[in-house]
C-alpha cells in the first residue's frame, strides 16, 4: 500500500476531494446563495473573517514563534484553504444560522481560486527552499478541476435529478471518506506520518493555532454584533478548513513520488492532525451550543 500510495498520491487526493465537492454539490441549489442578498451583512462579515482576519492571524502566529519549516506551510495552507463541506453540518447541528454557513463556504470556495495562491506566496516564500518554484499555475487549475467543477456538476445533478441527488450525494461523501482512510493508511504504511520525527512540539504549536482561531473568530463575532445563529456559522467556517484541498494542493507542491521530503511530510502530518483536532474542536462547540439553546 506505501509503495501504491507514493506513485499515486495526488490521485489520491483528487479523488477524495472530487467526491467530496460533488456529494456537497448535490445538496445545493442557487436559492441556497440568496443570504448573500438577503443577509449581505453577515455573509459579508463571514467572508471577510475567512479571507482576511485567519491569514493575518496565520501570519502573526508563524512569524513570532520558532517552527520547522514544514509546520509552517503546513499553518499557511490551513489558513489559505477556505471552510470545508462538513461546516454546514457541524452548524446544523450546533444549532447555527445554515443558510449563511452555506453561503460563505460557496463564496470562499469560490474566491480560493485567487486567494488561495495568493495567500500562500505572502505566508510562506521564505520557507521554501531557494530552489522551489511554486506552482500558482498547477494550484489554479487543481481548485478549479477538483474543487469548483464537481461543485458545479454536483448542483446541475440536483437539478436534473432531484430524487436521485441525496442518494447520490450520501454515497459521494461515504467515497470521500474512504479517500480520506486510503490517504491516512497509505501515509502511514509509507512511513510519511512518523509521530515521533513531527515531535511534541510541533503538535502543541498546531493545537495552538486552532485555539486561536477558535478565540479570534468569537471576538471577531462579538465584535460585530452577530447574532448567536451567525455567530455559530462564522465560527464553524473558520475553524472547520477544507482540509481536502490542503492535501491535494501538498502533493502538487511536495510530490512523495519525488523521494524523500521531510518538508513534504511535516506538511502532511500538520494538516492532517489539524483535520483531527478540528472535529474535536466542532464537537466541543455543538455541545456548548445547544445547551445555551437549551436554556
């Protein structure tokens, strides 16, 4: 399986994150979009949150502590990647304003065409190596091949298909999930995801970089005014990363068919730990909500 994954590790990735926009795709319709008219305020504030205050938070936190370089672009990707599909559920489910969550994962999605490679050639240029190249041109083309167009085909399938859609969506996010497994288990057998070599470190600074999301989104939020429902969603969109685009955007910039890359590796296993921790964090944040709901 190592050996299967390192060839193919991109294609991996794609495959993962192609089913995961579809299966989101195919629950959406336009009118899904239309707090972006009715609600300009918040699905405003909600995005400007998501492109803005995280890089510029991502940027504060690498530039005033001491961290390997690998971890570092590991916390600028987090932070360039816009809110990931499984943040509407997560806001359903704290009981959050889910129009609105939808609207700016849609709208986020959309900027990341630019913003995404943007945001990386600010954050991380003086931790690559000196002879690195960034591939913008390959980025653009990954966002919009695996992340836009099966969001797209996905809405156009609900709109042809309307009984079939929720069928098809479960089944396209159960395929995700299995990428997600073939990406974990296909790291791991290949050696790629060595606790020991990350080091404590190293994860204590990840986990800090989530704690601080977590409090800037809810000062930001309490900043604005928001309402508790918005509140939760902007939350939910800060914290909940697509993780997926992250580690489909790693294979093209640190390919493991390369050979080895210890900086390819510490990006991996940081985006992977913060895709973990980021569930953990949503959970927290459900079961704090809904027992302030429930009083």
């Amino acid at each position: 399986m190592g050996e299967i994954y390192i060839k193919y590790e991109y294609w991996f990735a794609a495959f993962q994150l192609i089913f995961a926009m579809f299966g989101m795709g195919a629950t959406l319709t336009l009118g899904d979009f239309k707090d972006v008219l009715r609600e300009p305020r918040a699905v405003s504030f909600g995005s400007s949150i998501q492109l803005l205050l995280v890089p510029a938070v991502a940027f504060l936190f690498i530039l005033l502590t001491d961290m390997n370089p690998g971890v570092a672009i590991g916390i600028a990707l987090i932070a360039a990647i816009p809110g990931g599909t499984t943040s509407n559920i997560f806001t359903y489910m704290a009981r959050g304003n889910v129009p609105l969550s939808i609207s700016i994962t849609g709208l986020t999605t959309l900027a990341c065409l630019l913003s995404t490679p943007m945001i990386l050639g600010l954050l991380i240029t003086d931790y690559l190596p000196t002879d690195f190249a960034m591939p913008t041109g390959k980025i653009i083309n990954d966002i919009a091949l695996t992340l836009l167009l099966p969001l797209i085909v996905g809405m156009l399938v609900l709109r042809s298909l309307p009984k079939h859609a929720g069928w098809i969506s479960k089944w396209s996010i159960r395929a995700s999930l299995l990428g997600i497994l073939m990406i974990v288990v296909g790291s791991a057998s290949a050696g790629r995801l060595d606790i020991e070599a990350f080091g404590s470190q190293n994860m204590l600074l990840v986990t800090g970089f989530i704690v601080i999301l977590v409090i800037a989104s809810w000062i930001a939020s309490k900043l604005l005014s928001l309402a508790k429902p918005d509140s939760t969603a902007i939350e939910m969109e800060v914290i909940v990363r697509n993780v997926n685009l992250g580690v489909l955007i790693k294979a093209s910039m640190f390919p493991a068919a390369a050979g080895a890359n210890s900086i390819g590796d510490m990006v991996l296993f940081s985006l992977l730990l913060y895709a973990g921790l980021q569930m953990l964090v949503a959970a927290a944040i459900i079961t704090w909500r809904r027992s302030r709901f429930s009083q």
